[in-house]
C-alpha cells in the first residue's frame, strides 16, 4: 500500500494551495501503483532523456541559480516539447510548503525535473497543462515512486494556478529570473541581487 505519510502529504498540499480537491483525492493501491509504473515502461517514457549536470549556487535566502544549463528531450512518441534551461536561471526548487517538507522535501530527488518545470512556468512558452506534463515526464525519468510522483503532479496540476498568474504579473512588473552575471558575495540574497544594476541577460 501507499505510505500513509505520502498520502497525507498530497492532501496537504492540496490543502495549502487552496484547492478544492483535498477530499476527493485517491489513495492509490499497490496495484495501482504497479499500473502507473508498468504503463509508463510501456509507452517509453523516462528513457535517459535528461542532460546535464545539476550544479547550482544558493542566494542567502531560499532561491538558487544554475551554474550549467540542463536539457530534458520527450522520450520517442511523446508530444511534448523540449526545453532547455539556460546557466543563470533563478528557481526556488519544489515550490511545496513547508510543513511538507519531512515528507516531500522541496530538494528531493525530484529537483532536476521541478527546476524544469520552474523555468516552464516562468516563461509560459507551453500552457500550464504541458508544463505539469513535463514535470510527470521528468520525475519518471528520475524514477520518482509513483505515489511520490502522483501526489507532486497533482499539487501542481490542480494547485499551479496562482503561481502561473503570479508569474506572469512578475513579468509584467518587470522582473527577470535569467542571470549573466553571478553574485561574489555569498550572504546576498535574491531580494538584493536583484536590485544590483546590468545582472540579468534578458
């Protein structure tokens, strides 16, 4: 069976998003599980479709940016698109709050995928549905456990909303996520870097 604290973790991120599919949300069976995981070996997903290694610097607050780009390409009869996110992204990992984080730790072993999905739903190149589609890709490709998978997807999916609309405000308001130059400094914090003049590429 499912672990019970996994599945109370995706109750409560639903919960802490706000969103109104707390109580509908399934447990999934062993079997179900063994479904999920077979269907995904089947139809060829998560066939070493991730590159590049994950290296990274931390702001003093709780934000990182990229020192090398990483790719991620949909495996073959996927319709998903390719993207690459570039060295000098800024991301904040697993948006997942924190009283999750024993159980779903925002830099877990699903990182690489949810820096992607970051970078997604910072510059809306995709609709927000095929942005949370490459999430579940890339958390396959990783071996992500299902349950772990299902309960990160469905917060997201359900949850994303807001921080898609937040984004796009951002951006309105004229805030950039893309560095090229790097802080010296390693007690500076995003907040403050990003009031530095001539750091961003874009």
């Amino acid at each position: 069976m499912i672990a019970r604290r996994t599945f109370l973790a995706s109750v409560a991120v639903a919960t802490a998003m706000r969103v109104p599919w707390a109580r509908a949300m399934p447990t999934l069976s062993e079997e179900q599980i063994k479904l999920i995981e077979w269907m995904d070996e089947a139809t060829g997903v998560g066939k070493e479709v991730a590159s590049g290694v994950l290296s990274v610097t931390r702001f003093a607050d709780a934000f990182w940016y990229l020192n090398k780009r990483i790719d991620w390409t949909p495996s073959p009869g996927q319709t998903l698109p390719s993207v690459s996110v570039p060295a000098g992204f800024v991301t904040d990992f697993a948006s997942i709050p924190r009283a999750l984080w024993t159980a779903l730790p925002r830099d877990g072993d699903y990182v690489w995928a949810a820096i992607v999905h970051d970078y997604l739903y910072w510059y809306q190149t995709t609709t927000r549905e095929i942005a949370d589609s490459v999430l579940n890709a890339a958390m396959i490709d990783f071996k992500i456990p299902a349950a772990n998978r299902v309960a990160i997807y469905q917060g997201v999916h359900l949850g994303g909303e807001s921080s898609w609309i937040g984004n796009s405000k951002l951006k309105y308001n004229g805030e950039k996520r893309l560095l090229k130059r790097f802080p010296e400094n390693p007690t500076i914090s995003w907040e403050d870097w990003k009031k530095v003049p001539d750091v961003f590429a874009d």
